[in-house]
C-alpha cells in the first residue's frame, strides 16, 4: 500500500498505491470540499499535475451532494476526476462555533449551515457516509481543541479522538478504502506522545497529525509536529492537515511528513496574495500597474507564462473575477 524508495535523513519519497491509481509521495492536496476546488475547473487541476484532492464528507452529505455521487457510483465519476480523492471526516468543523450545537462521547452534534437541521456525527455514521462518497482514503472522526485550550480540554479531546479511532475501525467496511487515523494533543507534549502511540497502534492505513496550523507559533508547531512523528511507524504514510505555506511545506518533508493539505495557497490567491521564489506578492499594489514581468519570473506555470503582473493588477482592480483562477492556478 505504501512504500518507500528513497530517504535523505528523515525525508522521503514514496510510493502510495489506492484504488484509482498509484501516486508519489510527497504530495500537496488541494482543497475541493464540496467536490470542487474554489476557482480552478479539473482542467487547470490536470494542466498543473495535481494528481490528490481531498474533499469533506460530511459538508457533502450535508449539501445533499451525495445522493448524486451514489448516482454515478462514486466520486471520481461524478467530478470525473482521474486522480486520488481523500476525505475529511468534519471533525475539524468543531472550531466553528456557529456550526457545532455540543460534543461527547457519542459524537458531534452540529447545525447544518444549509438547513439548519441538528446532526449528531457519529463515527459509524461517518465511515457509512465516507464509503458511500467512496473516495480512495477515508479519515476517522476526531475532537479537535483550538490553540489556548486548556490541558484537560485536550485531553478530554484527545481522550474522545481515541474512542472514535477505534469504533471507526470496527465500522469501516469498505476493503477499497484506505483508512487513516488522526492523533491529536493539544499543544502538550506529553498527550502529544501517547496520542501518537495509541493511535499508531490501531489497524489503519496511514497516520495523521491533526491538530495543529491553527495560528500557534511555527517553533510551536514544529515541536508539537516532533513529538507525534517520533511514535509513528516508519513505515506508514505520514499526514500532515491544514498545512500549506510553502516554507512549512519544505520544513515539514524534512522532518518525514508525507502528505499535507490547506486552503492556505487559494485563500491567499482570492486575496491578492501571491507565493513566488523570492516570497509573497502582493499584486493589487500600484507598483505593478505596468508591470510587464509574471507573478513570479522563476515559474513556468500556464500563468505565468500567458499573462503580466500588469493585467492581473487590472483584473483585481476592476473586480473581474478571472482574477482569481489565474491567482489560484499559480499558487496551487
């Protein structure tokens, strides 16, 4: 299912092997929650070689998106997607205060932003809705505690995570679907360590570490990061959610991460912010109003090669939305 082929210290390129195909690792995933990604057609997502997306399970039950991929018999056919699709479970959603109702051990129970109806999440419910999507890799339910919170929070929270890890295994059906399990700890080492233990522990596929780029430090982040790894399998792909700068990127493969994920690149394209080799731009600025280079001299992208710092400058001024997918396209 994973394999390793070749390592420089702690980082590593793979091979991860699912049922829509076989992709090397490491791998960013763009963010296509309700089954696409915010301004860029699966077009632009094949020209650019993204190769994984991931997308919300439970948003898709939510916004009644799933009686119509069971339709097509699968996600891949009613994106028509060729690539590898994850799927988050939602758990992350119990930052926003407006959509979670109350946690326990049961589940969470939430308020649909789309109806207002109370759902209560329960790990077997979501490996039914996550198999029924049938994406290649499906993630357990977790309880996430936001930076600041407290160390009984977390570890109420982490306590939770490893309860629903273990009755997402018992449920999980689906011999197609990879499964990974997510530790978490709060920004405590010694949780930390025994969430990565218990976790790792479990029959899953890959190991996530969840939890973290929620606006802590990046020093603390880092150490947070050190102490899940350290009890990890090295054998096992290694996951880490709602990271996507491009330095944390290039800091974290050193340390062994694998995978990751973030709206970090397309959130900051919709605002003007663009990555570059020689760091951001941000391109509603003035100076770039005649500006004849690309976004980033040092890219070969579509973009980059197709348009100016000047017309990009306009289209945002002028609140033309294109705008956007070429932002994004570059930043992706």
């Amino acid at each position: 299912m994973f394999k390793i082929s070749h390592k420089d210290k702690n980082a590593r390129v793979g091979v991860l092997k699912t049922a829509h195909g076989s992709v090397e690792t490491p791998f960013f995933m763009p963010v296509a929650t309700k089954a696409t990604v915010k301004h860029a057609s699966f077009e632009d997502l094949e020209r650019m070689k993204a190769k994984v997306i991931i997308s919300n399970a439970f948003v898709l039950y939510l916004s009644r998106g799933l009686d119509a991929i069971e339709k097509f018999k699968g996600i891949h056919k009613f994106m028509k997607f060729k690539g590898v699709v994850f799927t988050d479970c939602g758990g992350f959603q119990v930052l926003r205060e407006s959509f979670i109702l109350n946690t326990d051990d049961e589940g969470i129970l939430f308020k649909s932003p789309f109806d207002g109806k109370k759902i209560l999440l329960t790990p077997k419910m979501i490996m039914d809705i996550e198999s029924r999507v049938g994406s290649d890799v499906a993630m357990v339910l977790d309880d996430v505690v936001e930076y600041g919170g407290s160390y009984e929070k977390a570890k109420g929270c982490m306590k939770r995570t490893h309860k629903w890890a273990e009755e997402c295994v018992k449920a999980h059906k689906n011999k197609k679907q990879l499964l990974f399990g997510i530790c978490q700890g709060g920004f405590y080492e010694d949780l930390r360590k025994k969430s990565a233990k218990f976790v790792n522990g479990l029959k899953l596929d890959g190991m996530a570490i969840g939890g973290l780029c929620l606006g802590e430090p990046k020093d603390v982040m880092y150490k947070m990061l050190d102490c899940s790894l350290k009890h990890i399998d090295e054998e096992k792909p290694k996951y880490l959610m709602g990271t996507g700068s491009p330095e944390d990127l290039v800091k974290c493969i050193s340390k062994g991460v694998d995978i990751f994920d973030s709206v970090f690149p397309t959130q900051n394209a919709r605002h003007g912010t663009i990555f570059t080799w020689k760091g951001k731009l941000k391109i509603r600025n003035s100076k770039y109003k005649f500006d004849k280079k690309p976004l980033d001299e040092d890219c070969d992208c579509y973009v980059c090669k197709s348009f100016s710092r000047a017309y990009i400058n306009y289209l945002m001024r002028i609140s033309e939305h294109v705008y956007m997918r070429y932002t994004t396209y570059h930043n992706l």
